[in-house]
C-alpha cells in the first residue's frame, strides 16, 4: 500500500468517526491600532489580531471540528484570512474573490473545517499588504496519540517589521527596485568592487544586464520573534528536551536560524522528516520547521534568526544562567557573481550541503509522519550539516504518487524586472493571465526555473506536493519550496483536492506585482456568490503608479514623469537648455524639447513606443523601439512621421557609494536644428534616493545643479 493509499484509508476511518469529532471554537478580532514594533517610532497603521502583533497561537488536535469565528473591526478595508498548509474545503481556504468571500469592515465569517493533519503551520491575511501590516500568526495541530518524546515546546514566528506603512513600500518599489538599497547601506559601486577584488565580476554582472544586489527588496527597520527583537521564550533545566516550533511568518524575508550548538530537525512544513543534525536552517518565507534541543547545561542559549541581507537578527533565548551567543553571520558578498545560487559565504562551498550520517546512539528518537497519521518510526541514524534547506530533506516513508495516474507536467518560469519592478511567470504576471487548469487524478509536475537573481518561495494552496530531490522515493512533502536564483526546482502532487487554488511566490511583494496563478481542477464550478466575485479578483487590477523627476541647473532644466503598471507605461519628458556656451550672459538662448508617448513592454529589455515629440517649437509624431544592451546601455530607436530617425542612449555609472554619473546622448541626422546631436554627462552626490547635487555637462556649457524624484 503505497503512500496515498494510506492516506486515503485514514481519511476514510476520520469520516467515519466524524461524530465523535471535538468541535474547537476561536474568535479573531481584527483592528487598526498604534504600535510601536520596532522600538523606535509609533506608527498608526498596524493591525492587530485580538489586540496584539502576532495574532494568537491557535491550537488543535487532529480530528477536530475547527470553528473560528473572524471579525473586521476595520472602518473601510475588507480583511481576509488564509490558514497557510491546511487541507480543507476551497470555500474555507481563505483567499478574498479566489475561493472565500472577503470579509468587509463590521462584518464576520466562520470558518468551519475537519482538522485532516498535525504539524506546525500558520495563517495570515491574503488582503493587499495586510500580512506585512500585523495579521499573522501560528496553527498547530498534535497529532492524536504523542508519538515523540521531549518536556516542553515552543512556537517561535519570525517575522519582519517596518516603520513605513507597506502600501508606501510598494509604491516605493514600483518607482525604482533599488530604491531601499540607500537603507541597507548596499549600494554597488566600481570603487567598491576594486576594493572588494570583484570588479570582474561587477563588469561580468552589468554585461548579464544585472543591477544591484538583490537578496531582499525592502529595507526594514526591526525583525521579530513573537513580536519582539529580543526575548526570553522559556527558562528551562539542564536534559529538558525541547520542541521548538519554526514559522518564517515574514513578508519578504528569509532568515538563517542558528543556536551556536547543533539542532536536530525533525519536521518541514508539517510534515515530519528523518531527523537532521544541522548548525543552522535557511529558512524561506512561508515554511515552518520543528527542531528538537535538549538543553546541556544551567546556560541560557540563543536562538538567532538573521535576514539574509544581515541587516538585521532577532533573538530569543531558551534555558537560565549564563547567556550563549549564536554566530554572527557575515555580511554578504556584495560583488561576487549574481549567477550564484546563493549570494553569501555561508553558501559558496558544497560541502554545507552535503549530509553526513553519523549513528546517534544516545538520541535514539521515535518520530511519525505528522502529516498523516500514526505510523512509529524509530531511526538512530541523524544526518549531520552545516546549513539546511529542502535539498537535506528526507522523508520518513515513500512519498511515490499512484503510478497507474497520469502526468500532466507544466513548465513554469520565474522571471521579473528589479527596475520597474515587475515580477511574473511564463512572462505574464496574474493580471494578464490568471489561471492554470489541471484535471482531478492526475499526477501535476509543476518544473520551477528561477531566471532571477532573488529566492522565490513557492506556496500551493490545498495540497501538499512532493520536492524532487536527491532522496528519491523519500523526497519531501511540503506546501512551500524555495526555488534558489538561475535554479531549477520540480514538484509534483496528486490532483485529489477539487477547487480553485493559488500558486504564489510567497514573497508579498512578487505576488502582489505579478508573480501567481490561480489553478483550477477542470471538473470545478464556483457557486453563484464566488462566480461574481472570481470576477471581482484583486489579482485582476493592474494599478498605476507614478515617478517624477525634476532637474535644475545652470545650464539646463529637465522634468520627467512615468504613470505605469505591469507592462503599460506613459512617459513625459521635457527639457529646457541654455544653447550660450557661457552660462552667465545676458542674452541666453533657451530652447525647449519634450515627448509624450506612450510604451509597451515585451520583455525585461524590450518595448515599443509611440507618441509625439517637441523639438525646436516643432511638433511630430513618433514611434520606435527601446531595448537594454549589455553593461545596462539603454537604448531608444524611434522614426517620426516625416521620416527622420532618432537615437538615445543612456547609461548610470555609481562610482562610489554616493558619486555617480548619468550619460546621455540624442543622435537626430538631418534634423535640422541646433542641438541635433546633443549629450549630457553629470557627476553628482547622491546621499539618498530622493536627491543629489552636482555638475552637469552638456555640449554646449557646464553647470551646476540638483535633482529630485518621487
């Protein structure tokens, strides 16, 4: 009897037991509250979960009948609440216009579902940026019968935090991908590589048409645990054993969770796994991990969960006395090379990859798969390494799929653009290409190929799917896998969950600019209420947003402005220059030029355009084609109506951290007026995103200025 065999009997023997089921009752209230979460500012826009940051911990045994009441105490902001890795009913699963109605201010739902499963998981809102806001806490589930021995247990929910409220965030990110790379204080620059002995690779990365460094977009300004940088979880005696339970509850960041003595990992994602020794897990956003510690001494042990960036950590501490520390990670390297699945020393050698099997005599562990039941399991045998991800993962028992069902394999590729910030797969993101269709009994093989330079954690709703790793028949079940930069990862699950479900990278912002799809079982139909709302779907709203940029000089003065969404953008420049070659005499000859068109882009480095330009008091119509050459050279070829060319180049050069140049050149053959071929060369300090101050040259004079942007 292979695997989903045994599932499907145990599901059997649950709905014949239905009526002795424990029905288990929770009431959520969801508020705006002022808080302050980092320690440094109050802010007016978080939003609480019973009054607090993070919501509370529910708790269940397997079996129960899960009755939880969600109130909107909000005055104008629908709410919503997904319970992330929890097989149930689609109507319950929790995702606002996709399978659940949204839960609009002074109104409730009840949520009402079998507890099919045990582990560790987690819920959070699926509504616009509410999970980054506060709404977010842990599930868990004990399994029936307590098939593993330890004393105590803990839930710890990473998260991360920032003062500006998120919707800013986003509009910040649309404006510009590097825009928070001024906080975190990771500008690259040819100075920096030099010193750094990475300017090959600098050189190598801009030929690839990579930007900066990308291991997280948002600079925040505190990470939590439980809600608070630094805390003491649980006092506890020299030989307690203690079951921490792992939930990466964070927006967009990943985190390295270390102690500085090993810990063993026994379950990933709910589902447990043959027990791993490891110094430290990388930990995506959406996945959960179970370790076991058996405290060795009277010291009070960290455990430290550090972003990936290493902008930041927070601590917890577990045990009395004297404090032991967890290592400081190193910072990343900043120009080593952006084809590198992983960006920071920890990563470059294999061999923290690679387990090593060790007997573990004196921790013989009885461990059970979590996910689905009751089956012992006693293993000696601890894998032993220094970084864990999904790769190390065994499962206890064979996760093979029903070999007589057919595959039905979908190709699936990651891809976005950091500058305008765009993110999608197959190269569309959901707002022009909703949904997937798959057939019930079918084996579904998704292949994830990440062309990008960031991590993408990927969440299927209502299933859990088998990671194709090393391990084979004992590969992984999980509800969420990291799919590392230029890598591939291939999954696959039965279609034996009927409904409407997302798939989405679980970094908020990627799905939110692009990066998800609705996957519908063809034998499924929504009801009157949710075919009304399917139409309604958020995910369907390409918003706009705006950029703007003004210059000032001497001998120029410029204004650009972009309204924009995913692939549309409608551009204005208009430009004003002093034709005198010296800067300061009476009788200046300004001429003005400007465009206003509008673009469509194909692919990261490719758009079309048309519009019309100004020069010389003289209007024309205009198309063309914009596209970005290797070392980041963008370039525009347009034609106007009378059928006179035109050529633009442009180029950013950061020298250091805060000096850098723009180049610009216009070519117009045959034109006809005084600036047909024109450029512009500047050298400017540049502290922060929103201005800088310096020289500015032209073809004609040389002046001084300064330039803004929003």
């Amino acid at each position: 009897m292979n695997f989903y065999h045994q599932l499907l009997f145990i599901l059997t023997l649950g709905i014949s037991s239905a009526s002795f089921a424990k029905t288990v009752r929770y009431e959520l209230i969801i508020e705006n509250k002022r808080l302050n979460m980092s320690g440094k500012k109050m802010v007016d826009f978080a939003l609480t979960v019973n009054g607090g940051i993070p919501a509370p911990t529910l708790e269940f045994t397997e079996g129960d009948d899960a009755e939880i009441t969600v109130r909107n105490q909000l005055s104008k902001e629908e709410v919503s609440v997904h319970w992330h890795g929890i097989l149930l009913p689609p109507v319950e699963d929790g995702v606002a216009y996709v399978n659940t109605p949204p839960i609009f201010p002074g109104k409730q739902r009840v949520f009402k579902f079998r507890i099919r499963q045990s582990g560790t998981y987690w819920y959070h809102s699926h509504t616009a940026v509410q999970e980054q806001k506060g709404v977010y806490g842990a599930f868990i589930i004990h399994p029936k019968k307590k098939l593993m021995n330890y004393d105590k247990e803990a839930v710890l929910v990473l998260s991360d935090w920032s003062d500006e409220n998120a919707d800013q965030i986003m509009s910040h990110l649309r404006k510009d991908g590097d825009f928070y790379l001024y906080k975190k204080n990771s500008l690259r620059s040819y100075l920096g590589a030099l010193r750094a002995g990475g300017l090959l690779s600098h050189l190598s990365n801009e030929w690839s048409r990579m930007g900066g460094m990308d291991l997280s977009d948002v600079g925040y300004d505190a990470f939590l645990i439980n809600g608070r940088s630094d805390s003491q979880l649980l006092i506890a005696q020299p030989g307690e054993k203690i079951r921490l339970r792992i939930i990466n509850a964070a927006a967009s960041s990943y985190f390295y969770v270390s102690m500085g003595v090993p810990m063993t990992v026994i379950s990933a994602d709910g589902v447990d796994v043959k027990p791993t020794e490891t110094n430290e897990i990388f930990m995506a956003m959406a996945e959960t991990y179970d370790v076991l510690f058996k405290v060795p001494d009277y010291k009070n042990y960290e455990i430290r969960a550090t972003a990936q960036d290493v902008t930041g950590f927070a601590s917890t501490w577990i045990g009395s006395g004297e404090k032991v520390f967890a290592p400081t990670k190193s910072q990343p390297k900043m120009y080593s090379s952006m084809n590198h699945p992983q960006h920071t020393e920890a990563h470059e050698h294999s061999e923290a990859h690679k387990p090593v099997v060790q007997n573990s005599n004196s921790k013989q562990q009885e461990v059970t798969n979590s996910h689905h039941g009751d089956h012992d399991h006693h293993d000696t045998t601890v894998q032993k390494l220094e970084t864990l991800d999904v790769e190390a993962l065994t499962a206890i028992h064979s996760t093979t799929l029903p070999k007589e069902a057919k595959i039905h394999e979908i190709k699936l590729v990651l891809n976005g653009d950091m500058e305008r910030y765009v993110w999608n797969i197959n190269g569309q993101p959901i707002q022009r290409d909703r949904l997937l269709f798959i057939n019930q009994g079918e084996i579904v093989r998704f292949i994830f190929q990440n062309k990008t330079m960031m991590h993408h954690p990927m969440h299927l709703h209502g299933h859990f799917f088998r990671v194709i790793n090393s391990q084979g028949d004992q590969s992984p079940l999980k509800h969420t896998v990291d799919v590392p930069p230029h890598g591939t990862r291939k999954i696959e699950f039965y279609a034996n969950e009927p409904g409407q479900w997302m798939l989405h990278c679980h970094n908020l912002y990627h799905m939110k600019t692009g990066m998800a799809r609705v996957i519908r079982y063809n034998n499924f139909y929504l009801n009157d209420e949710m075919t009304m709302l399917d139409k309604l779907d958020p995910h369907l709203h390409d918003h706009f947003y705006t950029h703007t940029l003004l210059e000032t000089a001497t001998n120029h003065a410029k204004a650009q402005f972009r309204l924009m969404r995913s692939l549309d953008e409608i551009d204005f420049n208009f430009e004003a220059a002093n034709l005198n070659e010296k800067n300061f005499t009476i009788n200046n000859t300004w001429k003005t030029e400007g465009d206003l068109i509008y673009r469509r882009w194909f692919s990261n480095f490719f758009n079309v355009f048309g519009g019309g330009t100004l020069y010389h008091e003289e209007g024309f119509a205009t198309f063309g084609l914009g596209y970005k050459l290797p070392m980041l050279i963008k370039t525009s070829l347009s034609v106007n109506h009378e059928g006179r060319i035109r050529l633009d180049l442009e180029k950013r050069f950061q020298w250091t951290k805060y000096f850098y140049s723009n180049a610009e050149f216009t070519w117009r053959p045959h034109w006809g007026g005084e600036r047909d071929s024109e450029f512009e060369v500047s050298l400017m300090y540049g502290p922060s995103w929103y201005w800088s101050a310096g020289l500015m040259i032209t073809e004609k004079s040389t002046g001084i200025g300064a330039q803004i942007q929003f």
